[in-house]
C-alpha cells in the first residue's frame, strides 16, 4: 500500500474528477489485492461487507472515540443545518443519479452516500469541522485488484485548516495505513475461499 501523488490519482477514469472540481483532494491512496477471480466490482465487495470495507484496528478505534468525545465537547460534530443545500448531491445529474446503486443521502456509517457507482463509490460528511468527501474505487488489472482511497476537503470555518493540519501525522501514519490493511484482510476473506472452491473443483 502507498499514498500515491494528486496527478498519479487524477489520471485515473472515474467520475469524481470532474464532479468535484473546485474541491481539493487531501490524500489519495491506493493497495493492491489479490487476483482471486475476474470480474470482481466494487459493488460485489461492498455487499460482501454490508457496505463497510474498513473495520479499524483498537489503536484507530480508541483514537476515533477520543476525537468523537472531544468533537461532541466543543459540539464540532453536529451536522449543519444548511446540510441538505451544501451536500454535492445537488451536483448529480440525471445519468448520474440512474447509474448510482444507492440513493444519494443513504446512511453508510457517519457518512452519507453522493453516488454508489459499479466501481466507484463518493461519501460525503458535513458538521461544523469539515465537509469532507471519501471516494473509493477499484480497477482491475491483469494481475491484481487495484484499490483507490481519496480523501477531499472543502473548507467550512477557519478551524478546518487547523484541524487537519493537527491530524495529519495520524492519518498518514496510523489511520489510512490501518483502513488500507483492513480493505486487504476483507477482500481476502471474501474472495480467497471462492479461489480455493474453483481450484479444488
């Protein structure tokens, strides 16, 4: 797994390239997987999880609760009450919104589903810190599953910068390396087993 540079992940064919113009890209990731079999979406892995590809390891979890406690203190977490004007679901188009396989606005944790695409997934979170956007995707190879993570963050007071700026050597070094090895660990137990199966067979 490795962070890969703002070009290396904007060359790549997905949608929220152009969807979110405007908006910058805080960190991009990428981890190959496994060519357990073809064909593979991002969907398909999706259902295998019930939607959730990352289960944060203890040390991430106690991090997440303490940044969770001290955010409901200052009351930083609350989703603002212009939430439904500044979502970017209201960028959607008609194609968009026939090709998403969720209805933007569904649930997915603290998130908020913007489009759910075959192979493309945007979420979408807005309180009084930061509005900040999670794309995931997956594209495969010829000889590996190739998953994508990017991370975008559009300003909503002048605490936003700060904020990330305080975070930044957690995310890079502990939180994003734990999601990444976690999305490893649940594609493999998705898909080695139906490997095995077609082996054995």
């Amino acid at each position: 797994m490795s962070q890969i540079s703002t070009e290396e992940f904007e060359r790549l064919p997905l949608r929220v390239h152009t969807f979110l113009t405007g908006v910058p890209l805080q960190d991009s990731w990428t981890v190959d997987l496994p060519h357990w079999r073809a064909g593979v979406t991002l969907e398909d892995f999706l259902r295998t999880t019930d939607s959730c590809l990352c289960t944060p390891p203890p040390l991430v979890q106690m991090l997440l609760h303490v940044r969770f406690f001290v955010g409901r203190f200052f009351d930083r977490d609350r989703e603002l009450a212009e939430t439904a004007r500044e979502t970017f679901a209201t960028r959607l188009t008609d194609t968009d919104r026939s090709k998403s396989l969720a209805p933007a606005g569904t649930r997915d944790g603290f998130f908020r589903v913007v489009y759910r695409f075959e192979n493309e997934q945007l979420l979408e979170l807005i309180n009084r810190t930061v509005h900040a956007l999670a794309l995931s995707a997956l594209i495969e190879t010829a000889t590996c599953y190739r998953f994508y993570l990017g991370v975008y963050v559009r300003s909503v007071s002048r605490f936003t910068a700060l904020y990330m700026r305080a975070i930044d050597p957690v995310r890079k070094l502990i939180v994003y390396p734990s999601l990444m090895h976690s999305v490893c660990a649940r594609w493999n137990q998705a898909f080695a087993a139906d490997s095995r199966g077609d082996i054995a067979s």
